[in-house]
C-alpha cells in the first residue's frame, strides 16, 4: 500500500490519514500541542507523505508517522512553550486530555482528576513516555522509534517515570487524608 | 488495588480528542497544491519514485513484449489510458506556455534541459508552467516535439491510445514505452485538472526516464529512429 501510494497512487494516501489521524491528533494533544493541534497534524501528514520515498516498507508505519508528529509538535510548540509557565502547560494538558463531553470509562471522575493531576507533576520527558505506553497503548519497541530512544532506555525511563507517578499519586492520598480529618 | 498501568490505559481509551472528520480531504488538498521543490532530496524522490512507477508497470504490461493495456497504467508522470479520449484541437494551446530559450528553460523549471545531438538544436524552446520544456524541432519528415519534466508523482500528462497497444522497449538498460500509432495527449495542471485546449494528436511516440527527468519524443519514426534520437540525448 505504502509502495502504491510512493509509486504515485496519492489519493491512496487518503487511507492512512484516515486510519490515523485520530492517534495522530491524540499524539499530538499529549506531546502538547493544545490548540495546535489540528494545525500539527495537518501539517505531519503532509510532512509525512514528502518523506515516504524515505521510509522503509519492512518497517512499521504507525511509529514511524508518531516520530513525525512528536516532531512537528516540538517544533510548532517550542517557541510558544518557552514563553508560557509550566504551570499553564500543564492545564492545558489537563483541558485536552479530559475533554468537556463525559467519556464512558471505568475510572471514577475523582481518580481521573488524581491521575491527571499526578501526570501533570512529572517532568515532560516522564509524562511523555507514560502518555506512549499506556495512554496510548503503545508497545516498547514502537515508543523507541516514535520517541527515537533506544529500547532499553523506554524500558529504564518507563519503570522511573512510573515509580514518580506513584509516588505523587501516594503523597496525594496523604494530602486527601489529611484534609479529611 | 488496580495497578497504575490498567489505569493509565483506561485513561487513555477515555480520551475524546478525534481528528477532524475532513482531515484526509484536507491533507490530501495540501498534498496536491505543495509547491516543487527541487532539492536535492526532492530529486532522489523523484528517482525512486520512478523506479517504483518502473516496476509497477512492468507488472502491468506484461510479456509477451507486445501487450495491451488493460485499463490504465503510469510512467513517468503520464497516465495512458486505453480509449479514444478528448478530441484533439487544431491549434493545440497549453495554459501558461511561454517561449524562452535553453539556458532560461533549465532555470525555470529547475532541472537540466538536455537535447538530442541527432536532432540538432531545437527550433524552438517552451516552458509550460514552470514544470514543463518543449522542444521543437523541423525535420523532412515532419514536426518533431521533445518534452521534458520532473517525474514526480504528478500526473502531467494524460494519454490516450485507441489501439490499446504500447510496446515496453530497452533504452541503455532501461525501460522505454513506445507507441507506434497515433495517440491523444492531453497536458494535466497542477491540481490534477486536464486541460481540453492541450489536446494533440500524436504519432510516434518514445517515452522514457533519466534521473528523475521524464523525456517525450513525438513525431519521429520508426522505433528505430526514436531510439537513435533517445540515445543522442546530451
């Protein structure tokens, strides 16, 4: 399909934007794009398609397309970023991510508003690999070329990050108690 | 007590952010309007572009030698298509043509304009929308027309073949198509929209690729002839 869509066949191309974009956009959102987002991953399908001769059939498409959204995403956000507090960038992960309309999910509102805020305490790379390898579900091995790191450095930096999380997710809880009392 | 993970997960699938619904039609509207490049990279696309357009029609068009065109097939920035096509127009014109000469030819479109030593120098040089150079040459026999563009994966051309026939030739170790009867060829524009005043009839027809350059010989026959003229190129 790939080598089609190389050898000229353009609106084949159509099919993998697509198949997608609504993991692209989520991409997008977590690496904090924000209101950009729609803009980003316009322009990393574009991105995308003038780099296909570049890609290697035998290789997995779906990271290989991430990379080049975290890319753009970096590149579009890193001069706006740099001028904002983190404090803002953070909110503003939260409004994405949550959404105004209620989404069907086994978590308790109240967890959600737990895990979100624990996520939001990380530092970026943390956040950003967690956001890979859970809430988008990615493998190890995808996360090490969507994110460019070697695999033994998803695994080193997930099991950390992971350790953090629980550890503010744990202070949380304390803090909970302690204003219950 | 649910490990952090499966929640994370659930987190995730609970995510309402979606892509827009038209985002293919949009990327796809993008994709056909982006500007040529002519990088270095652009060019090495064009290559491989090219060489994968090869196979395919190589798979297309398949032995014996002679073969007819099923439906469609792709080379070189051409679509040939098996069918009478548009008719063609007495004083075929091609929106954005100008006259120029070989040296502000290359300039324009970017890539080196080459010619046929057997021909002599053209009569005439054209640039068509800064994509395309016609090259137009007076010989005893006829008008003769050479065409160069950057075979990427636009379609520039379409063309139509009413016997249905090409015949896939050797040309210094690649792959050439030639069509002995007469064909309609019609100029695309950017954006993929033919355009019906471009319609001409042609007679003879060699096309073939060199580095990502897509060259057009009409007019001169037999096969024999054109292969002569293809080989002169400099």
């Amino acid at each position: 399909m790939i080598a089609r869509v190389i050898a000229g066949e353009r609106d084949l191309f159509g099919i993998l934007v697509t198949r997608y974009g609504t993991l692209a956009q989520r991409t997008a959102v977590l690496c904090g794009a924000a209101s950009d987002a729609d803009d980003v991953v316009q322009e990393a399908f574009v991105s995308a398609y003038q780099a296909l001769p570049r890609f290697n059939v035998r290789e997995a498409f779906r990271p290989w397309l991430l990379r080049i959204v975290v890319n753009q995403t970096h590149n579009t956000t890193r001069a706006r970023n740099r001028a904002r507090k983190l404090a803002d960038r953070v909110a503003s992960w939260h409004h994405d991510v949550v959404a105004d309309e209620p989404v069907a999910t086994a978590l308790s509102l109240e967890r959600r508003d737990e895990l979100l805020r624990a996520l939001g305490e990380l530092r970026e790379s943390d956040r950003e690999i967690l956001a890979f390898r859970y809430l988008l579900d990615l493998s190890e091995a995808e996360t090490s070329i969507a994110l460019k790191l070697p695999k033994g450095t998803v695994k080193s930096r997930t099991a950390r990050a992971l350790r953090r999380l629980r550890d503010i997710l744990a202070v949380q809880r304390i803090e909970v108690g302690v204003g219950d009392d | 007590m649910t490990d952090v993970r499966d929640e994370l997960r659930e987190l995730g699938r609970g995510i309402a952010v979606k892509a827009r619904d038209d985002l293919a039609d949009v990327v796809l509207a993008r994709i056909r309007t982006a500007p040529r490049r002519t990088h270095k990279w652009r060019r090495w696309l064009a290559a491989l572009g090219a060489l994968l357009a090869a196979v395919g029609v190589s798979a297309a068009v398949s032995a014996p030698v002679r073969a007819t065109i099923a439906q469609v097939f792709r080379f070189g920035g051409t679509e040939v298509h098996s069918g009478v096509g548009p008719t063609p127009v007495a004083s075929p014109s091609l929106p954005g043509a100008s006259r120029t000469d070989l040296a502000a030819a290359g300039r324009d479109v970017g890539f080196v304009v080459r010619t046929p030593v057997a021909l002599g120098p053209p009569e005439s040089v054209t640039v068509v929308g800064h994509r395309v150079v016609e090259l137009r040459f007076s010989r005893p026999s006829g008008p003769v027309q050479l065409d160069e563009f950057v075979s990427d994966s636009d379609i520039m051309f379409d063309k139509y073949t009413m016997s249905g026939l090409a015949q896939r030739v050797d040309l210094n170790g690649g792959d050439a198509f030639w069509f002995e009867l007469p064909t309609t060829l019609v100029y695309v524009l950017p954006g993929g929209v033919a355009a019906p005043e471009s319609a001409r009839l042609t007679n003879g027809t060699l096309l073939w690729m060199v580095d990502g350059v897509t060259y057009r010989l009409d007019g001169v026959r037999p096969l024999a002839a054109a292969l002569a003229v293809a080989s002169s190129m400099q």
